[in-house]
C-alpha cells in the first residue's frame, strides 16, 4: 500500500472510530456524570498505555516534556471534559458538526503562530470541507440551534484540538506516536484516576446499568482514545497537521451511515454533502506546485 493510500485509510479508520465515539459519551452519560465520563475515558487510556511508557520515557528528552505537557492537558484532558459537558445539552449531530472547526483552527493557529505556510489548495480545502460539513448538518434540521454556553465549550475543545495538532507537529515529529500518546496521558491519567475514585463512582459500577455505561466508557477510552490518538498522532507525523485535523470533516458521514443502519433515509443533500467534504480533504493532502 502506498504510503498516500495508507494515509487515507487511517483516516477513514479514525473517521469511523470518532464519529462513534458521541454515542458512546451519550451512552456513559446515561449513568454516570460528565465529569465521570471525561475521567474515566482518560484514566482508562492512560492505562491501556501503560506497558509502553517505560521503554517511552527512556527515550524522552529534555526538550520535549513542554510539548508532550501541552498534548496531554490542551489536545486530550480539557477538550474530554468539555465534549462531554457539551453533551449533556446539545445533540451528537451538533457537536459533532461543530467539531469541524478543528481544521479551521489548525489552519489559522498554524499560520499565525507556527509559521507553516499551507498552499492554496490546503486552505481551499480546509473552507470547502466545513462548507460541506454545513450542509450535511443544515439537511438533518429544521432551524439553527440557539447558540448556549455548551456551543462555546465545543468551540474552546476545536481550538485547543487545533493548537495541540500543531505543536505535535512542530516539537515533536521526531518522536514515535506510540511514546508521543504514552506520556501525554501521564500527565493526566493519575489526576483523572483520582478524582474518579473520590466520586461515587463504584457505587454505580456496582449496578447492572452502571456496569453497562461502563463497558460503553471503556470502548470509548481505548479505541476512541488511545488507540486512535495513536493513529492520529502517526498521521500528523506522516501527513500535516491540517490534513490530519480534517478527519473531523468525515465525522459526520459517518453519523448519517450510523442513521442508515437505523433506517434513516439518505437524502440528495447528503450525497451533495459528502462529495464537497471528500473533494476539500483531497485539496487538503494535495501537495504545493510551482505555481503556489
């Protein structure tokens, strides 16, 4: 497999895996808080890294534990609290077409303050996939949603996504994304390990739809978490940072696919949707001509 086929794949695989990560958080909010959510999705991730943080710290150096700081806490523990938080209030659909800002974020944060210099067909494809992100949403409502504190705290978790995706690409590219992932989370697995056990949290463990809602937690903490950051962290390695944060732009084909299953119908909207998103991803792995 090529290595532009392979970055593709691993985008769809992310694509799948976070576009159903929503409803596993809706699940979890059944029985458990959203600060329970949020803690428990990091604690399990930081520990289903566990065995690869020793062999990772032994190559850690000096220069890279800021950075590594800035992933863990701004591109991983903030943003799960504030996703869940945000649940607890808006639909799915919503957030997850508000987590399309994340490439928008990565583009400008990026240009402003990381001196990347995206080509002309990055930055038109960052634009035509949130537009097309837009009309996937507008064709699933009727009206706007009125905009609340829980849009702003999706917002925040977009722009802290985008700044994180750029100093992983920035400060630590040469790092592996297996040790990348295995110390972030050290700086905030423990911490969420915590507060999750000064909480009634065995207390709902205990009951059957706790127990559940847990089971649900932990596919989202070790495949909609670390596995997947893991992948994540590879494509921004392999790709760019704006190309990487783009996956957010499938997330919500892969809602309506998750609505097909239930039997909802696909509308022509979706189709027209789709075809703008995937043409603004292709722009946004095209590489700079002379012309540009």
């Amino acid at each position: 497999m090529s290595s532009s086929y392979k970055n593709y794949f691993i985008l769809i695989i992310l694509s799948v895996i976070w576009g159903s990560s929503f409803i596993l958080m809706k699940r979890g909010l059944e029985e458990y808080t959203d600060m329970q959510v949020a803690a428990l999705r990091l604690f399990i991730a930081f520990l289903s890294l566990v065995p690869f943080l020793y062999p990772a710290l032994k190559k850690l150096k000096k220069k890279n534990i800021i950075p590594l700081f800035i992933t863990g806490v701004i591109g991983n523990g903030i943003p799960a609290f504030l996703f869940t938080k945000a649940q607890t209030t808006l639909e799915s659909s919503f957030v997850g077409m508000l987590n399309s800002l994340t490439p928008i974020f990565t583009l400008f944060l990026g240009i402003y303050f990381f001196n990347t210099k995206p080509s002309i067909s990055n930055i038109s494809g960052v634009i035509i996939g949130f537009l097309g992100a837009i009309l996937l949403y507008l064709s699933e409502v009727s009206s706007l949603y009125t905009i609340n504190v829980s849009v702003f705290l999706v917002v925040f978790a977009c722009l802290f996504y985008g700044a994180s995706v750029n100093v992983i690409q920035k400060y630590l590219a040469e790092m592996n994304p297996i040790d990348i992932s295995a110390i972030a989370f050290l700086y905030i697995g423990p911490f969420a390990g915590y507060y999750i056990f000064s909480t009634d949290f065995v207390e709902i463990a205990s009951t059957k739809n706790g127990l559940y809602s847990l089971g649900y937690i932990t596919i989202l903490a070790i495949l909609g978490t670390s596995f997947s950051v893991v992948l994540f962290n590879k494509l921004i390695k392999d790709t760019s940072a704006i190309f990487a944060a783009s996956v957010t732009y499938l997330i919500p084909i892969v809602a309506i696919l998750w609505g097909v299953l239930e039997d909802e119908p696909i509308k022509y909207k979706h189709y027209i949707g789709i075809c703008i998103i995937l043409c603004g991803v292709y722009l946004v792995n095209k590489k700079k001509s002379n012309l540009e």
